[in-house]
C-alpha cells in the first residue's frame, strides 16, 4: 500500500522540479571571456626615490545564469595582472620589484533589461592570491598572501543578437593582499568582452 501511495505522489514532486530546471536553463546561462585595465594603489616602501606603476594589463573568464530576467549568479576567473615598483633605498639600494594579483569571484548579479542593452551590478566574494618579487643591490626575494574579500561592479551588455552580447564594466576587488607581507590595496578593474548566451 506504502509503495502505491509513493508511486502516486513522486510525479506531483518530479513535474514540479523538472519545470523548475527547465526554467533555469532557458532563463539564460553565458559564458564570456574579457580583458581591460588593472589599478591599484601600489606601496612605495624605498627611502631615496620610488617609481610605481599602478596600472595592470588584467583579464577574465565566467560562467554565469540569469534565474529571471532580473536576478543570476556568476562566477569567475580574474587576472588582475603585475604592478610594478622600481627605484633606490638607503639599505636595499637600487630596488626593482612586482606585484601580481589573481583569483576567483562568486557574485549575485541584478539585472535591468532596456530592449537592444541591458544594465547590471554584482556584489560576491574574491578569492584572490597575490605575490610580490623584489631584486635589489643586495639580494632578492619574494613573498605570497591569499584571502577572501568582498567585490562589486557595474555594468552594460549590448545584445549583439540573440546568442551574443558585448558587455562593457567596471568591478572593484577590496583589501588586495596583506599589509606585513605583501601590501594591501583596493584593485579596480575596467573591460570590455564578450558573451555567448545559450
């Protein structure tokens, strides 16, 4: 008797949550790849002169899926390149040195469709790794921090047709490093790529 009532009630529970993950699926997973500017504050430690370039050549990859029209997730990863430090310090002496900051992001995406572009903004989380090298007249060396930190962005995509979209934006990636080992900075990231809507 149990094993007929179970047989009965399994397909009020199956149809349900197979038309939910059929909504899921035509609601719109992507994927994209994008490539831009890195800035960050660098930290100048050198006595005498320092020189810092602030800017990065950074890039991303991500996967991401609008449950509705207005709300998604998306996950990611994102290379926010090498900044570089160079100059002269009263012990060190003549100082070269870089900076390189990766990781991956899971963020809530909200979404504003406006007919041919939609606009969106992300709040999530960043794991990032950052490593610092240093080379200087008395030696060299090298040091590694990793973390988790909030991030957030905004955004436009411009549909392109129905399966592609050219999505331009903005994202700051909080707290980048640690202040004893490597030096901590905000990262701000803007780029431009594509996405292939499925």
């Amino acid at each position: 008797m149990r094993s007929k009532i179970c047989s009965l009630l399994l397909p009020l529970f199956l149809i349900p949550a197979l038309s939910f993950c059929s909504q899921l699926v035509s609601a719109g997973f992507y994927a994209g790849a994008s490539a831009g500017q890195s800035r960050a504050d660098v930290d100048c430690d050198l006595d005498v002169a320092c020189n810092a370039d602030d800017t990065g050549r950074a890039m991303k990859a991500y996967i991401g899926n609008r449950f509705s029209p207005n709300l998604g997730a998306e996950f990611g990863y994102v290379d926010l390149g090498k900044f570089k430090i160079s100059g002269a310090d009263s012990v060190l002496g003549t100082a070269n040195g870089s900076i390189k900051a990766k990781g991956f992001l899971a963020a809530g995406t909200g979404t504003l469709p406006l007919g041919t572009f939609d606009l969106f903004g992300k709040v999530g989380l960043f794991r990032w790794d950052a490593d610092v090298d240093v080379s200087s007249s008395v030696g060299s060396g090298s040091n590694s921090a990793s973390g988790t930190d909030p991030m957030f962005g905004v955004g436009a995509a411009f549909n392109l047709g129905q399966n592609l979209a050219l999505r331009a934006e903005w994202e700051r990636f909080k707290d980048i490093g640690d202040k004893n080992s490597t030096g901590q900075s905000d990262a701000d990231m803007i780029s431009v790529g594509l996405a292939f809507k499925f």
